[in-house]
C-alpha cells in the first residue's frame, strides 16, 4: 500500500471520527453564515455562487467541479465531503485546505454546502448582500435576465424592448465579469473560452485598446509576443491558453483575476529566483503529479507527456529560461 494511499485514508478515518462527534450538533445560524462567508470567498469561482458549477472555471476543468444542486445527500456524504475540504481529491483541481481552514471551519462550510445546496436547493448565496458591498443590488434588476440566461448576451437587440436594451447595456459594464457566458449563441471569437477576466465589452484584439479600456488584470490576460517559437513551443502555446492560463495568466505572471483568488498564488512562471532553478524534469513532474495543498491538480490523466513537455518548451521560450543540466 502507497504512503499516498495510507495517508489519504487516515484522512478519511480522522474525517469520519470528526464527522460523527459533531453530527449530531444543530446548526446555528451563526455557524450557517460562517460556512456562507468561507464558500463565498474560498469556492465560489470554481463550484458558483449557488453551488451549480456553472463558472468559467468548470470549462478549462477536467474533470469538473461538483455540481451540488445535482448531488443527492446519500450520493455524497458528510465524512467524504470534510475528508475533501481537508485534503483535497487526487486527480481533480480541489485541494486540500487544512493549511487555510480549522477543523471548526471546515465543518461549517461543508454543513452550508450540504444545508444550502444539496438539501434544499436553494439558487444562491446570497454574495450580493450589504455586508459583501451590495448596499443596493436592485439597482441591477434590469440585467438580471442576461445574468440568469433568460435573455442571450449575443442576442438581437433589435428584438428587445428599451428597458431590455438598457439591461443588456448594464450587464455587459458591469455584471459581465463574475456572470460571463451564461447564455450565448455564438460562441464565437469574442466568446471563445479564453482567460478573459476583464469585461467582455471591452476587450480588444489589439494590445493598446485593451490596456486602456479594461481593469487593472488585462494586461495579464495578454500573451507574450510568439516571436520565434519552435514547432513544439508554438503546440505548447495553445496547449497553455487552453489549460494552463485560467490560473497562470496569459503572461504566465498568475496576477490575473482568478489568480488573485487562489491561494497559495499561481506560481510566477516569468520571476527569475524562482525558475533560475526550475529544470524540464521537476517541471514535467509537478505539472504531471499536481502539487499538493495547491490548486495545482495532476495532469497526467488530461494531458499527454508529450503535451506536457510541449508546454514546458513553450514556458522557457515565453516566460522564462529553464535551468540546463
């Protein structure tokens, strides 16, 4: 038996001791509010505001993020779920967070988890409250429809009334970011699963627009110049827009928008200490096993060694020069 294997299920043992001294505890609406607060901020931007996955995240995720709302209370237990939070799960993006949360903590945001979302089904969190810097948010009532998928984004406008025009020109200023896609029927250029954490409405294909119409993440979210990429650098390129920036950026800086969230950060793949002793077979081994208590996950079961060693050649050309043996 793997040292990996026996420590997971001592995880899992501790869990289910945990689980059971405390499962027969009611929960106060103090606690209830605690695990809102710590889903709000620690899981949200991967498994949604209202606990069904539908974020940007679970588009470049393989394999997705839970989706609560279709998860049953026998389908995912109370033992398994504080066992995840506390270790995370081999081979998915979730981490462990027994660095970030105590054991009071974790508990109480699995208990929101299992209350609000799997129990009852409720459609939110309630994030836009006063206490989150919502002091008003009925003052957006006329973007709902776009933010709920009622209305496509892309749709013709020539077909809305004036009050849905104006909906649709105050989602895309100030709603698009955190609602991004929800319903589109072109996914076209502009809509391509891009790591775009800026408003859709202005971003620009060409660097200077974007600079000086987005928010302060856009110029993370621009890739280096491809100036004399190899064959396999140049493969690499694609395989990091469509795997690897969502965390890391464009730029491979990990400052983008998403990167914020995360902690520990994204690693800073263009910062010189750090990669001055970053050699292709410790990067090929972190980026093929994951990294432990990070949101880096294993990539082993979604990309190819040969894809793997495609992106590592592209990040010592665009990024930042791998150490030589």
């Amino acid at each position: 038996m793997s040292p990996r294997f026996i420590c997971l299920a001592l995880v899992i043992a501790s869990a289910a001791i945990f689980a059971a001294t405390t499962s027969g505890a009611a929960v106060d609406g103090s606690t209830h509010e605690l695990g809102r607060k710590i889903y709000n901020y620690r899981c949200y931007f991967c498994h949604g505001y209202s606990g069904d996955a539908k974020t940007l995240a679970s588009t470049y995720l393989k394999p997705s993020p839970r989706d609560f709302t279709g998860t049953g209370p026998d389908d995912l237990t109370r033992v398994e779920m504080i066992a995840a939070v506390t270790a995370g799960k081999p081979g998915t993006a979730m981490h462990g967070f027994s660095r970030l949360l105590n054991r009071t903590e974790i508990s109480a945001v699995v208990d929101f988890v299992r209350d609000e979302f799997i129990v009852h089904g409720n459609t939110n969190t309630r994030y836009h409250t006063p206490e989150n810097g919502w002091p008003d948010h009925q003052r957006y009532l006329l973007a709902f429809p776009f933010a709920t998928g009622e209305i496509a984004i892309d749709g013709d406008s020539g077909q809305l009334t004036p009050g849905q025009i104006r909906g649709k020109r105050l989602f895309l200023t100030t709603c698009i970011t955190c609602h991004d896609r929800h319903n589109v029927r072109d996914a076209g250029i502009i809509w391509s699963k891009q790591s775009i954490s800026y408003p859709r409405n202005n971003y620009s294909h060409t660097r200077v627009d974007a600079l000086s119409a987005a928010s302060v993440y856009a110029r993370h979210d621009i890739p280096p110049p491809a100036k004399w990429l190899s064959a396999k650098a140049a493969g690499g390129r694609q395989l990091w827009q469509q795997n690897c920036a969502f965390c890391h950026a464009a730029d491979g800086t990990g400052e983008n928008w998403i990167g914020s969230f995360l902690e520990p950060k994204p690693r800073n793949l263009t910062e010189a200490n750090f990669m001055s002793g970053m050699t292709e077979e410790l990067l090929l081994e972190r980026i093929r096993e994951g990294i432990r208590n990070t949101s880096m996950p294993a990539w082993k079961n979604v990309l190819s060694e040969e894809q793997m060693r495609q992106i590592i050649s592209y990040i010592d050309a665009a990024f930042h020069p791998l150490r030589r043996n």
